[in-house]
C-alpha cells in the first residue's frame, strides 16, 4: 500500500551536543576512507561506554563483544581505533543524539549490498529516514545529505537518481543506545593524563599498552620534538622517513654484533607522553607503555650501541613487506622496545617527461584528435508508456513472484498505484523485456523511466541489459587524444596514448540532480594513459563513444571528498598514474584493458553494439 502525505527532502537533526544536564543517547562512531562517519552497533557503545566509566584513559577491546571486530582495540586516550593485524589506525568520536531519535529507540535502517548482506546506513541519514517514516511520508530525497538517492517507503527500497539502480532496504528493531545524563566535555577526546600505580604485566596489558603507546606516537610525530635533557639534539631526519621519532628501548641481552653507531653521534628522544615523576627505584612508563626501572640511568637505556637497526619498511603495499606483516612486525617490535623506523612510501609517478609538440603524434586508426560537447539539447519529451512498450511483451498469465522495482507480487497490483497516475497503464499489467525476458509491473517500468535520463533508453535493473542507446549526464566539455614518445610500464615496445578530459565549471541542468545549482569541477584537466597497441586503441575508440554519449563523467557526490554537486568519474575507470601503479590508478595492470571493456559494455558500449 502507498502511504500517505508528500515526499520530502529533510535536513539533519539530532546532531551536535545539547545543553548540559539533559539526557542523550550516545552513540561511537568511527572515520571511514571516505570521510563517513560510521556508527558502532549498540552493543559496542554499550561496551565501549561500561570502560569509559571505569577508566577514562584505558582501552577497548571490541572484540570481547563483536566477534567479527577481534583485531580492533579502542585507545580512549587518544581517540583512535587500532586494527592489530595491519596496523591500521581511524580516529573515533563520541555523538550525541537525541533520545526521541532512531538510535534512542534502537531503530536502524540498514540497505542491501551486492553481496546480500546488509549494511546500516550513517546515524545521521538513519535518523532523517526514521524522521520521514514516522510522519508517512511516502517518499524522502537524501540529496539535502549530499547523496543522490531517493528512499520509497512503499517499496521499502532505495534508487540511485542517476543509474536508476534499486536496492532493498529495511528497518530493524535492535538494543536501544546508551543513555547519559550531566556534562560532557567540549572536546571528544581526552588528554593524555598521569597513571597511576605500578602497571600490570600480563601479555593482554603488554599488548594494549603497546598498542595506546603506537596511537600516541602517532599524535606525538605531530608536534615539535623536544631533545632528551640528558643528550643533545640529533640531526635532522632523512628526507624518507614519515615519523619524526625513534623509538629505542636497551635490554642487556641484545646481540653484540648489531651495528654500532658512531660513540660521538648524539641520540635525541622525545618527551615521554605520560607517566609520574620519578621516584628513587619506582616504576614509569616509556613512549610505548612499558614499564622500567627508573634507577637505570639515561645513557644505558638510550644507548646506540645496544639498539640494532629493525626497520619496517614500504607499508604501503608495493614493497616486498605486506602491509598486514609490516603491522604486526611493528606490534611486536614496539612490545620488546625495540625500534621501528617507518619510511616514507615512494611517490606516485603522475605524469610522463616533458613532451614537444612536434613528437605529439594523432593515434593511427581514430580519425581526429579532439572530441567536444555543448549542452545536452533537450528533445521532444518521449512518452514514457511508448518507451516501456517498444521494448516490451504483454505477459497475460504472470508468475506468483517479485517484481524487483516496485517488491509487490507480479499477480497484484503495482507499487506505484496511487502513488504515480499514468492515462494508460493500469497497475496490474506484466510486461517481459524482449531479450533478456524479466518480467515488472508496467507501471514500475514507467516510474523507472521517468525518474532517469529520458532519452528512449532502457535498462532491465535486474540484469542491467539495455534496450536502445544510453547516454549519461555527462556537462560540458572537451576530450583530446594523442601519441607520445614514452612507454607505459608493462609495454616497453610500444608508445603511449595520452587522454586529456577538460570539463569546466557550469550550471546543473535539468537532467542533474540539483537543476539550476553550480557544480564544481575538480582536478581538471584530468591526463589518462592507454598502451598505443590494438586493444588499447580499441578501447580509444570506446572511450571517443562513451565521451560523445556524455557517460564518462557524471554530476554527484565524490568519494573521496565527499563533496556533493561536483563532477566525478560515471563507473569506466581511467588509468591517471603513469609511471607507476602505487595508488592502483596506473601500469603494470595485466587485466585493465579487458576490465575496462567490459565497464564500456555495460554502458550499452561495444563494437557490436555500434554495427547493430
């Protein structure tokens, strides 16, 4: 059944800190790579918070309650969440919300991914659909978040705005968030403080204090360094390294043969980041957690000549150490004292030498070096039941099963009735797409069209087959092509064909998402690189097809920004790095070309396609 009331496009709410004294829920959230702040279950705030109480400087364990988060610990100190087995380190911060709000009643809403799993969605959009649920309404826009969804509470699914891909989503009933009372600090992290007592030294404390130590390392590199009272300054670091320490602890046991720094060379150390003053044979704790005797004195603990060289190098995974082995490694080195010396990971080659004009060559087999396009011009709007019935077969008899867009049964009645009226199309008409054979409501068909591109196209959201030829949203812009006298890693007997997309600033049209709202266009031109043989050519020619059907870029929300209204890459990924393939954006890559071949099909792009 439809619901109710209007659709509606719905800010934030819930966010921020209310005034003192008043009831919150809280929620721990974690920093994702795409700047997303992603929430922890409720069980894992519930946790996290029982050891806030108990020890506001201590650590978190996560997987004493989640068995699937077992190589996470939470430094509360530092306000950083630790993966053990690769080292890997995400800031982490403590909301609040609301009680009234989806977390304060346990209500989560979670979307289907490609894999069949379900995912829960930012508490932030959690809360705004929950909002738009609790007053019926029948629809809700997510592009005031900066994501260009749409939500149909009808069908309990959400549809991209510019693909037109639907996927199932759900509303859950789990433990309610935790509940706090009084002040809350300014700051949701804590300063590192004093501790007190003599440390424990059992294997699960050696390893969490080795593991706090590693994050407060992290956040000391970042701040000036201090020499040791006791030892002068040292030199400047190598221009390699990417921490600005050493971390050296002496054992009387170390080799002898390790090699030796020169007796004149003098050790800098940095300030410890906790511990009491020393008392006469008490405990301190070193950088790392650790525990040693204060009666030893400063130059036999930081002595050069006890320490050999351990580093761990090229953790970003083109060295020969993986980084999950450089994690660990470093876990381990940092528990025995050892030092750790993290090298700064070589830098992306972006960009070929210097090339004359004269050596710029046209790529043989593709007529012209240049490709524009003007504004998309607007034709006679097609009607959207003719679009749906040319590529259509009426099914009289239709099976007792889903149809996907709408999620009612094909033998009742659409979704969509009385939410979408169409002169017609009645709400139980099945049709069959003509060569893939999935069968949907007409009128969901409909819907689907004219919430895309309208340019006569279809695409089975099933199967993604599609009828006609799709073009994209793809702005304005230029796209030039040519040979250089320079070699691609992996094709040391061919030249290289450079791409250069230009795309300028403009105004969204009404085919994009906001209509009539600047959109920005980053990092242009953009400079991709393909081998000068006859696949890479092939797919020159593709590309030259993709650009003229306005389907290599798109207007929306970037993923590694998050900035919304901006241009960005539409699903056929280019290769930009040219001497190297250190951010997986370059050469070698012996699969890219037949990867890329299949991203242009799925775009109804192929040569095939083209002789039909």
């Amino acid at each position: 059944m439809s619901r109710p009331g209007q659709g509606v496009m719905m800010p934030v709410n819930g966010l921020g800190f209310p005034p003192q004294n008043v009831a919150r829920v809280v929620v721990w959230e974690w920093l994702n790579e795409h700047s997303r702040w992603r929430p922890y279950t409720a069980t894992v705030c519930h946790h996290i918070e029982n050891v806030l109480k108990e020890d506001a400087r201590g650590s978190v364990v996560l997987g004493q309650v989640d068995a699937q988060l077992v190589p996470y610990i939470i430094d509360l100190q530092s306000m950083h969440q630790f993966r053990q087995d690769t080292g890997t380190m995400r800031p982490v911060r403590r909301n609040f919300y609301d009680p009234s709000s989806a977390p304060g009643k346990g209500i989560v809403w979670e979307w289907e991914n490609d894999g069949g799993a379900w995912t829960a969605y930012d508490m932030d959009i959690c809360i705004t659909i929950q909002n738009a649920y609790e007053k019926q309404h029948p629809w809700l826009d997510l592009s005031s978040l900066g994501f260009c969804y749409l939500i149909y509470f009808n069908s309990m699914s959400q549809m991209n705005r510019q693909t037109r891909r639907r996927r199932r989503l759900r509303r859950r009933l789990d433990l309610a968030y935790p509940l706090t009372v009084g002040s809350i600090p300014k700051s949701q992290s804590w300063p590192v403080g004093a501790s007190s007592g003599q440390p424990c030294s059992c294997q699960q404390c050696l390893l969490v204090n080795s593991t706090r130590a590693a994050s407060n390392a992290i956040l000391a590199s970042q701040r000036p360094m201090c020499p040791h009272p006791v030892c002068t300054a040292s030199p400047p670091a190598p221009p390699g390294a990417v921490w600005g320490w050493e971390l050296s602890r002496a054992f009387s046991s170390l080799p002898s043969h390790a090699d030796p720094a020169p007796p004149d060379k003098p050790v800098s150390r940095p300030p410890p980041l906790r511990g009491t003053p020393a008392q006469s044979g008490g405990w301190t704790q070193d950088l790392w957690g650790l525990p040693q005797n204060e009666g030893s004195s400063s130059c036999a603990l930081f002595s050069p000549l006890r320490v050999p060289a351990l580093p761990v190098k090229n953790l970003n995974g083109t060295g020969p150490v993986h980084p999950a082995l450089a994690g660990m490694t470093g876990i381990l080195l940092c528990a025995a004292g050892l030092p750790v010396c993290l090298t700064r990971a070589p830098k992306p080659i972006l960009h070929p030498p210097p090339v004359s004009k004269s050596d710029v060559k046209p790529v043989p087999g593709v007529p012209g070096v240049c490709r524009k396009t003007k504004k998309k011009h607007l034709k006679k709007s097609k009607n959207p039941e003719d679009v749906v019935r040319r590529y259509m077969q009426k099914v009289k008899n239709p099976p007792d099963e889903d149809c996907t867009i709408c999620m009612e049964r094909l033998v009742t009645a659409s979704g969509y009735e009385g939410v979408l009226r169409h002169k017609g199309v009645r709400p139980e008409l099945v049709g069959r797409l003509g060569r893939c054979g999935h069968m949907y409501h007409l009128l969901c068909l409909v819907a689907m069209y004219s919430n895309g591109n309208k340019d006569g196209s279809l695409q089975c959201p099933t199967c993604k087959a599609i009828y006609g030829e799709k073009t994209g949203t793809q702005p304005p812009g230029k796209m030039e092509f040519h040979l250089i006298p320079h070699s691609l890693p992996g094709f040391a007997d061919t030249q290289t064909i450079r791409i250069v997309y230009d795309i300028p600033t403009g105004i969204q049209g009404p085919e994009h998402p906001n209509p009539g709202k600047k959109f920005t266009a980053r990092g242009f031109p953009r400079h991709c690189y393909l081998p000068n043989n006859e696949k890479g050519r092939k797919v020159l020619r593709l590309l030259v097809t993709a650009w003229e059907r306005r389907l290599i870029f798109t207007i929306g929300t970037s993923n590694t920004t998050g900035e919304s209204d901006t241009v960005v890459w539409n699903e056929i990924h280019h290769k930009t790095e040219f001497g190297s393939n250190l951010t997986g954006h370059g050469y070698p890559d012996a699969s890219y070309l037949d990867n890329v071949l299949a991203e242009l099909t799925a775009q109804g792009v192929s040569e095939a396609a083209a002789k039909a």
